[in-house]
C-alpha cells in the first residue's frame, strides 16, 4: 500500500513536470531522426563504384545518380583500388559471379550502393522475366490459333456424323524456348568493419536501450537528489515505511516511464523509419525495463554522492558516456584485451548485446538469458546498497 | 497512573567533538503539553530527531509509546512536524496531505474527511488545491503541520511549528493544541516564542546541551524570582555562563 503511495506520488510528480517529460519521450524521437539522416542515404551524395569486367547489361542496371561507375582494367584488385581512388565498393565479375568489396568506412556509401546494386539485378531479372513472357505469350497465341482451327474441322465433322466427340487428338504443341532469367551470384566483403555492424537498423536497438539508460539514470538521480535536498526523504522516513518501500516505489514509478518511453521509440523507429526487427518485440521491451532499473537503482546510488544537480550531471562522462563506447555500438571483440574486461563492468554492455541479438540476429529468450541475469544482478546490487544506504537517515 | 508517551534516560549525543545533548532526562506524560526551550544551537531539534529514532545517540535511551526507539511501527502513533518544511512542491497541498496520510495508513473511506479537518485547523481550506511552490513560507509552515495531524495521532512533536504564522491563526492553532490535549493527546513543542512557552502545562530549558530548568512556567517563574518565562530564560543563561566563569 505505502508502494502504491510512492509510485502513484512519483507519476504525479513526473506528469507535472511537462519539460522532463517532453525530454523523455521527444528527445529520442528527435536523436533517432537525426541519426536516420546521418546514416542513411541522403539524396545529394554519390558513392563511387570501381567496376572490372563486369557485363554491361549490369553496369547499366546499377547505375543512378546516387553512384558513379568507375571501369577499371581486369588486374585491377580491390584491396588497392578501393584505396587509392577511395572507391565506395569494387565489383568484380567472374562468369556469373559477382564479387562486391565494400570500403564500409561510411555506412550510407555502403547502403547506396548495396541499393543500387540490388535494383539493378531486379531490374535485369525482371527484364529477363518480361522478354520470357513475351515469347510465352507469342506461343501460347499461336496455340490458341492452332485449337480454333482443330475445334472448327471437329464441329464440321460432328456435324456430318451426328455424333460429338470430345477427346479429340491434340497436335503437337510448338516447342517454346523460355531463356531462364540471368541470375548473378554475389558475394560481398567488407574492407571495414562487417556488413550487420554498421546499419543504422543495428544502432536502433542499442540506441533505444542507451535512451532507456539514460534518462532514466539522469531523471531518477535528481529526482532521488531532490528528496534529499529538500528534506522530503528524512520526512518520509519519519513514517513507517520501510526503506525498501521508497526504493521499490520509484523503480516502479521510472520503470513504468521508461517502458512507455521504449514503446515510443520501437513504435516509432518501426513505422516512421521501417526498420527491420527480427526478434521479439517483447523481449526488446524486457531488455529495456531491465536497464531501466539498473539505470534507476545506479543513479539513486550515485545521487548519494551528489549535493546539486550540477554534481549529479557531473556523473555523466563519468559513468554514462563510457558505456556507449562498451554497448556494442563499436564492436567489443575487436578490442584489446583489457578493454574487453573492462566492458564486461558495464551494464549497458550486456544489454546493448542481448538488444542486438534479438533484434538483427532474432535470438531467443534462451539465447539472451545471460545477458538477462547479469542486468538482474546489477539491478539487486545497486537496490541493496540503496537500502543499506539509507539507514544513515534511520536504522530501521 | 497516566500513561508516559515519551520517556528520555541519560541521552548524549556529540557530533564529532562538538557534545550537542550531554545527560539529557525527560519524560512526557498523556495529557500534557510539553514546550522545549534554549537558545538556537542548544540542541532542541537534536532532541527531538533523537527521541524520534532518527538521530543515532551515543549513550542512553529513549521510549516513545512504551517502545524503545529506533523503532518503525511507532512512527504511525506519532505526527511530526520537522522544522524545515519538507514539502512536494510541485504537487497541491491536497496531494501532500493525502501521500502522507496513505504512508501513515490512514483507512481510506476516512482520508477526504481527514484532510478536509485539517486543512480547517490551519486556515487552508480555499488553498488546498494549489500547487505548493505557490505557496508563502507561513502556508507551507500551516501545511506542515497539517500533516503532521492528519493521522489524528497520540504524540505530536512539534519544531518550531509557529514560525511565519500570524497572531490570530497562531490563537487557532494552540486552541487546536488545546483540544488535542484535553482528548488525552501528548504534545511535544519546542519553540522561541516566549508567550507559547507560558502556554505550555511543562517547561525545559535546553542550554550547551543541558537540561538548565525544567518544571511548570510557575514553578520556574518562583524558582528564578522572576515574572515571565522570558526572564527566566535570560537569567538562567546568565547563572550558567557565571558558573563556567568561576570554574
Ligand atoms: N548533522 C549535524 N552535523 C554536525 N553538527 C550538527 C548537525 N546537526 C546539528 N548540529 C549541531 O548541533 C547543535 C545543535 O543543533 P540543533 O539543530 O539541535 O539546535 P536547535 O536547538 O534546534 O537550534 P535552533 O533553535 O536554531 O533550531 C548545533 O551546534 C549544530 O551546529
Ligand atoms: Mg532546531
């Protein structure tokens, strides 16, 4: 009951307070608009394609005025010509195989001409497809005019004998020659990074658990900061609610914003920009509310060792910016070693992984279980010490 | 026998090497209004944190209720009113009153009829619905203690709950007291306004941690030879900084 007093107090605060709301449910929107942009092909640029014998029926196909076609000589390599003339990718044509290398350095170059390259093989294969009908249907006319003319001599001799006769002998349909439509085999590489590490479809989710985080440490450490500076919290203790109450009444109150937050944000990032999730939206959502309350109990713990909201902001590069460098947002395992330990002590390294797997890879509740464990960890430890920390206000 | 609501044994409390309560005996029982007195910094607020369980004392002990203290559950039984409003500012004094009185399970069918009384008690009534960062310091002192009435409790404690409040609501507020005290309710009050110290059924003067005086304002008047309380307060200062001199 005392809970429900804290969590119903905690919404009415929030809901008051229009500016930190707006911060929480706009400001991602406004980001992840901003990084959609940044990331995805914007109309005005051109990404260069070093092309070396490759048909040209393709090189036609490929081309628009999003990519420049660059025709190189049969030696030519990738690795080096995408080097030196700073080529966006390199295609490479052996028979009926293509060999795409991508540069990858700029994820829109990659995506312009990932697009450009798969209109084009549509548009051949569709081509194909279209002359394929055409000679169908020129045959299939040329039946058509065959069975009139057997349907007539049959009526003509039904008529003489009085008789109908249906099976009549079908003559040898015409042979017609369907060319299979040209079907080109493509392999990509990546001079950079890895196809999947670059989309802004794989930033999305790690965004999305980095907002969570955020706003959710920022909001609930000044919030919590407040109750102490304003003596509110030495008052509520002057009642009988248990330490833990408090504690357990904001993770309610916050963890219930950040979800609506998440939901916008999924929504949002799902319809507007048509992003591809593959995994569960719900195991997405779970993600969220885990970090959500380890972001809550971590900011309450650190708001104990602020006086001002300056100092709480103070935290920040401290104990927030160095997370997004861990989220997985730069690939961890290509870290040095040390590094790579020293991610293991962030929690959003473990969520930013188990957002990544379920959305790019569709993982499983199974397969992020780990990940889950270790924010529940965190969340407990982070909770106990708020407990324990607060019996400098009243032992009991 | 009347029933003792708060019973201090022996009580001292330092900060650091700063000794803030030194011996410090009080024993309140059912029934009577009890003023605290002393100069500012002589340990009043200390002594009431103390008794309630939120400050952590060096030596002795303190029952409030018959039940040694730090101790939850009793909370319940007391209203306190701390001496800085600790207030929810954004939200209207209506939801202040109301968070606080669920937190002290006051049963719902009797929340709104609680509230409504004690916003009467201290003039509130027209304000309850406005926000309490619009309020003045002497609103937010008569919310305060509001709250601290509205789970019609056995033991008030008081800090300075008459600070910024007008003569006539002040004449309201001890006419309120008064009634609390004849329901058989203890009050504990520590105050600066002399005239509210006359007031009071029992008198401590708190002075360098010391319990300097304590009695009826009669007894204290005939004690020290002097008319008021106010007198009292001075001279007994006095006679304590001379036996420090002649030491
Ligand atoms: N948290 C604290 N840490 C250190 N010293 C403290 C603390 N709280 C109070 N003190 C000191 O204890 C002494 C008594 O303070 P207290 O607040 O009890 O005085 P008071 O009698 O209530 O005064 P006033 O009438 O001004 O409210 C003061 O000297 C004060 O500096
Ligand atoms: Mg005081």
């Amino acid at each position: 009951m005392r809970v429900i007093a804290i969590f119903k107090r905690v919404l009415r605060e929030m809901l008051r307070d229009k500016r930190t709301l707006a911060l929480m449910f706009i400001a991602p929107l406004f980001i992840l608009t901003l990084m959609f942009f940044l990331f995805n092909t914007s109309s005005d640029t051109v990404a260069k394609i070093g092309v070396s014998n490759v048909d040209t029926t393709v090189v036609k196909a490929i081309k628009n005025k999003h990519v420049k076609i660059q025709h190189y000589g049969t030696q030519a390599t990738a690795k080096d010509q995408v080097r030196e003339d700073n080529l966006a990718a390199f295609i490479k044509q052996r028979r009926g195989k293509l060999t795409v290398t991508y540069q990858n350095s700029q994820p829109g170059d990659s995506a312009l001409v990932r697009q450009a390259l798969q209109d084009g093989l549509t548009k051949i294969k569709v081509q194909a497809l279209v002359a394929a009908t055409q000679t169908q249907k020129k045959a299939l006319q040329q039946q058509a005019k065959v069975l009139k003319t057997l349907v007539a001599q049959q009526q003509q001799l039904a008529a003489a004998r009085g008789t109908s006769q249906t099976g009549a002998p079908m003559t040898k349909s015409q042979q017609t020659h369907v060319s299979a439509p040209t079907n080109y085999q493509v392999t990509s590489h990546y001079l950079y990074g890895s196809a999947d590490s670059t989309f802004f479809d794989t930033f999305l989710p790690i965004l999305l658990g980095f907002f969570v985080f955020f706003f959710v440490f920022l909001i609930s450490g000044i919030s919590l900061l407040n109750e102490r500076t304003t003596g509110t919290l030495t008052r509520l203790l002057a009642t009988p609610i248990r330490r833990g109450e408090i504690i357990t009444g904001y993770l309610m109150g916050y963890g219930l914003f950040a979800l609506i937050q998440t939901v916008i944000t999924v929504t949002f990032a799902l319809t507007v920009f048509q992003i591809h999730m593959i995994g569960s939206v719900w195991l997405i959502l779970l993600i969220n509310f885990l970090l959500a309350l380890v972001a809550l109990s971590m900011g309450i713990f650190v708001s104990t060792f602020a006086n001002s909201e300056f100092q709480m902001m103070q935290f920040i590069p401290i104990l927030v910016i160095p997370q997004v460098f861990f989220s997985g947002l730069i690939p961890v395992d290509q870290m040095a070693n040390w590094l790579q330990w020293i991610a293991h002590i962030f929690p959003l390294y473990y969520g930013g992984n188990a957002l990544m797997n379920v959305a790019t890879r569709g993982v499983g509740l199974s397969g992020i279980a780990f990940e889950l464990i270790v924010l529940v960890l965190f969340a407990t430890l982070f909770t106990t010490l708020n407990v324990v920390g607060m019996k400098r206000y009243r032992r009991v | 026998m009347v029933a003792t609501t708060i019973d201090v044994r022996d009580v001292a409390k330092s900060f650091g090497s700063n000794p803030v309560l030194k011996q410090i005996n009080l024993r309140l029982p059912a029934g009577q209004i009890m003023g605290l007195i002393g100069p500012s910094g002589a340990g009043k607020t200390t002594l009431v944190k103390a008794i309630l369980g939120m400050e952590k004392v060096d030596a002795g002990t303190t029952t409030v209720l018959g039940t040694q203290m730090p101790n939850r559950q009793v909370m319940q039984r007391i209203g306190y009113m701390a001496q800085s409003d600790a207030l929810y500012e954004d939200l209207t004094a209506r939801e202040n009153i109301r968070f606080f009185a669920e937190l002290m399970s006051v049963p719902k069918p009797q929340l709104a009829g609680a509230i409504d009384h004690v916003a009467q008690v201290v003039n509130l009534t027209d304000a309850l619905d406005r926000r309490v960062a619009a309020y003045s310091g002497g609103m937010k002192r008569r919310l305060s203690l509001a709250i601290a009435l509205v789970q019609d409790p056995e033991l008030l404690i008081l800090d300075e709950p008459t600070v910024g409040i007008d003569p006539e609501l002040r004449q309201q507020i001890w006419a309120e007291l008064y009634q609390l005290k004849a329901q058989g309710k203890a009050v504990l009050v520590t105050t600066h306004v002399m005239d509210e110290a006359e007031r009071c059924d029992y008198l401590m003067l708190i002075r360098e941690g010391i319990a300097l005086a304590q009695g009826t304002p009669q007894q204290l008047e005939q004690d020290y030879a002097v008319s008021t309380i106010e007198q009292v307060f001075l001279k007994a200062g006095r006679l304590q900084d001379e036996s420090h001199s002649d030491l």
